[in-house]
C-alpha cells in the first residue's frame, strides 16, 4: 500500500499525538499556581534550618504532625491519626483510610539523614599549639567539599549521670563555628595536586579547628586540649568521658537559601533526601479524604546502606501496621501484617542526579532528569547492568503515569547516570521485598551531597503535588 500523502498541518499533528516529550513546569503552571509554588518554597527552608540532623529532623516532624492532629498514643476502636517514633531518629506517621487495612496502605519513604562528618569518640587532641577535633566522614562525600567552610556541630551527648544533652553550635550570628583546615595552593603541588582528586585528602586530615587558647603555663601538660576541656566542663558540665557516649555531627553551619537573581531555586545543605521528607509530611498533612491508609516514613542511614535499628532496613514498618490494626480494635498477626504490605503500593521518595551541565557528559541526556521538568520518577536504579536494582514493573509506573497526569502533575523520567559511569541506590529494594508495588519518585537536584545541594522550586512543588495525589489515590 502506498503511503498516503500528509498534508503539512497534518504531520504536525501527528508529531504531537504521538511522540512524547516532558514539560516544563514553568510553561505548564498558571500564575496562581506560580505564587504558591514560590510560597512552598519558604516553609521547605525554614524546615531544612531547623532540621539539619537526623535527630532534628524528627524533632521538628513531630512538633508539626502534633499540631496536625497526629498523637503518639491512641486507644482503640477510633481510627484517627497516629504517629510512631523509633530511636528519635526515624518516624512514622499513619493517617487511617476509609476502606479496611487489608485493602493495602499507601506508604511514602523519604529519609532523614545525610552525608556528614562525624566525631569521632575521643575526638579530641591538640597538635602545634592548636587543638582539633577528630572526625570520620558519614555517607558519600567528596572530602575536598569540606575544607575551609565555616561548620556547626550538631548532636547529643549522654552525660556519665545518663542525663542527655542536645547540642547546637555555629547556627546562631553569634556563635562561633569551626573549620577543616586547607593547605594554601604554594606547598600543595605534591601532597595534593599530583595525586587523583579522590586520594588527594586524606580521610584522616578531616580534623575540626576548635581552640587556640592554652591553660595554664608551659608546665601544664596538653594545655589546650585541657582550655577546650575546660570550657566544655564550664558550659556544659561535660567531662572528656561524656565524648564516648556522644553522637556529634559537623554540618555545614547557615541557611537554605534563594538562588539566582530569580530566586528560582533553593540552596541548602542537606536537601537528599529532606526534599522528600518535608514534601511526604505536607502531603500527608494536606491529603483530605483518605481511601486508602496513607503512611510516612521517615527513616535514618540510608547514606550509609539502610542498616541499623533506625534504617529502612529495619522491621519497624512492621510494628507500625500491627499498631494501626490495635487501634482499628483488630489482633494483629504476622501473617495479617505481611498481607497488608504485599497489597500496598509505596514510594521510595528519593532525589535523582539531575543533568549537570558542566558534566553533561556523565548523563545519556534522553534519558536523564533535568531541573524544571517536575518530579522525576525512576523505574530502577542499582549500576553495571541494572544491578542491586529494584526495577519497578510497567504496571505499577503506569497506574502511577495515569494517576499523575489525571492529577495534573508535571513529571518526568529520569536513569541515574550513562550506563557503567557509576550509580547508586535507594530504600526501594528493601520495601520491595515485602512484595508491595515500590518505586522510586522525587525531584532531580544539582552538586548532591555537597555542602550546597540545589534544587528548582518548580520541581520542589510538583514533588508535593504528586505525593499528595498519591495518598488521595484510590
Ligand atoms: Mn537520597
Ligand atoms: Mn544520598
């Protein structure tokens, strides 16, 4: 049969009917819509100031859900909002749907932790008349990132008596802060610039500047490790021994902040993944008429592989859903609790790498998010061939394509990295193995794990959108 021949007009219909293209959320949205994406934005920084630990974090999670209605303790036979807390470094918070648990729940993982420098237990020492704290690096960073910046110290203490003390120190204008220590460009040709980038900073050289000032006189031994001591006691009350019972983490010391002229998008320091968690937490504060039992979690150590009591890793999701079936007045089973999460659907609310363009040529730019084209939605993760990757079925990615478009939500695909540049992972495969459909979904952001990550506030917004259409999803 021979071609029929198209007009021009008809051509470009059909290149339109049929290839596909993702859109811009900036050409998308109405100038209503553009205020209230701006306006999320501020309430998105002011909850990364104040939550720039994982501890922080589920301070100011459950200071926001109480106010939302979300109780830790509940009787039963009301199903009303419920919220768990494990360790004080991971939450869930439940909001109880109309149709029976059985149905399955709709669980949105984000996680709360982020790449860090940690001190170490005897963290203290003085070297050259000055004294430093010893650190040893959380999760994945690129050490030189960390050199010459002011940063806060950030954590708990437990005190010999087991009294708790919380720390915050180098937030405040007038505090002070801390710094590692850079050799200058003239001595560094060997020790540095000769040597690959990822060897050039030595894991131990990421030592915390913290005093100058000695005690005492030339006799006194270690005497400005002792002036530190000496302070730390006067303030705090803390003895050398109250370091080993401590968890202090070194941040980045300041705000989020606006960036560019247009104030379009957000830098801030630890915005994988605390972009999907304040996004989770406004959606499930803002979803109204719950059909199906709508679930956030928030979990710690996805940086460093999900292990521990407070990881995705962990059982406690578990718990979560026997507590709801107590409070829905029914005796939670094993059995019962693992059917109700192979019938569930989850997101693994995380951040992509979005298409850098300084190093585009990392990317397989067809398939890479861009910053703007809304919340991105990766089918797997995982490197060298898919490996250690989840790989959502079409199924499920196209009950969630429906539901976003029918929604209105600006999204987009996105593969982290051409293949064999590298990779990476998320909390998806260890929900998935509960048998519940799981992808992963959140914005694309630029310079991830670095001190100043940033984010497009388009992406920020529709990130929440399509969070929220999925626990209103039926
Ligand atoms: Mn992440
Ligand atoms: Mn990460």
């Amino acid at each position: 049969m021979a071609p029929k021949k198209l007009t021009r007009k008809q051509i470009k219909d059909l290149s339109k009917k049929l290839s596909y293209a993702p859109r811009l959320v900036w050409d998308e949205i109405t100038a209503a819509e553009k205020k209230r994406v701006f306006s999320f934005a501020d309430g998105y920084k002011t909850f990364l100031d104040e939550a720039k630990t994982e501890r922080e974090a589920v301070s100011i999670i459950r200071d926001m859900a109480e106010k939302s209605g979300f109780l830790l303790d509940r009787g039963t036979g009301s199903p009303s909002p419920l919220m768990r807390i494990f360790h004080e470094k991971a939450v869930a918070l439940v909001k109880p749907g109309k149709e029976p648990l059985e149905e399955g729940v709709r669980i949105i993982v984000s996680h709360i932790d982020a790449p860090r420098l940690d001190l170490k237990q005897r963290p203290l020492y003085e070297d050259v008349d000055l004294a430093f704290l010893k650190t040893h690096y959380y999760g994945g960073i690129k050490k030189f990132q960390w050199l010459s910046r002011p940063l806060a110290i950030h954590g708990r203490i437990v005190k010999k008596d087991g009294s708790t003390l919380d720390l915050s120190i180098g937030e405040e204008e007038s505090d002070p802060v801390f710094t590692v220590l850079d050799l200058l460009p003239h001595l560094a040709r060997k020790v540095q610039y000769e040597k690959k980038l990822g060897e050039a900073i030595a894991g131990e050289k990421l030592n915390l500047i913290v005093g100058s000032l000695p005690l005492g006189d030339k006799e006194t031994k270690e005497r400005f490790k002792l002036a530190v001591l000496h302070l730390l006691n006067e303030s705090y009350g803390l003895t050398e021994e109250d370091l080993l019972s401590a968890e202090l983490e070194v941040v980045p010391a300041g705000t989020a902040r606006d960036v560019g002229w247009d104030r379009s998008l957000v830098g801030a320091y630890g915005q994988d993944d605390r972009i999907c968690a304040y996004t989770s937490l406004r959606a499930m504060f803002d979803t109204r008429d719950v059909s199906k039992t709508a679930v956030a979690l928030f979990v710690d150590k996805e940086e460093i592989g999900s292990d521990g009591a407070t990881g995705a890793k962990s059982r406690f999701l578990e718990s979560v859903i026997g507590d709801v079936l107590e409070m829905l007045g029914q005796r939670p089973s094993a059995i019962g609790v693992s059917r109700i999460l192979a019938r569930s659907r989850a997101l693994s609310a995380d951040v992509n790498g979005a298409l850098d363009p300084d190093y585009q040529e990392v990317h397989e730019k067809q398939n890479a998010a861009r910053m703007g084209y809304g919340v991105c939605m990766t089918k797997f993760t995982g490197s060298g061939g898919k490996y250690n990757a989840n790989d959502a079925d079409a199924e499920y990615v196209g009950w969630l394509r429906r539901l976003f478009n029918r929604k209105k939500v600006i999204w987009q695909t996105g593969e982290l990295g051409r293949i064999d540049e590298g990779g990476g992972g998320t909390v998806a495969k260890f929900l998935a193995p509960y048998g519940m459909d799981i992808v992963d979904c959140g914005p694309a952001i630029l310079s991830m794990h670095s001190p100043f990550e940033i984010a497009h506030k388009g992406d920020l917004y529709m990130t929440y959108k399509g969070f929220r259409a999925f626990f209103e999803s039926l």
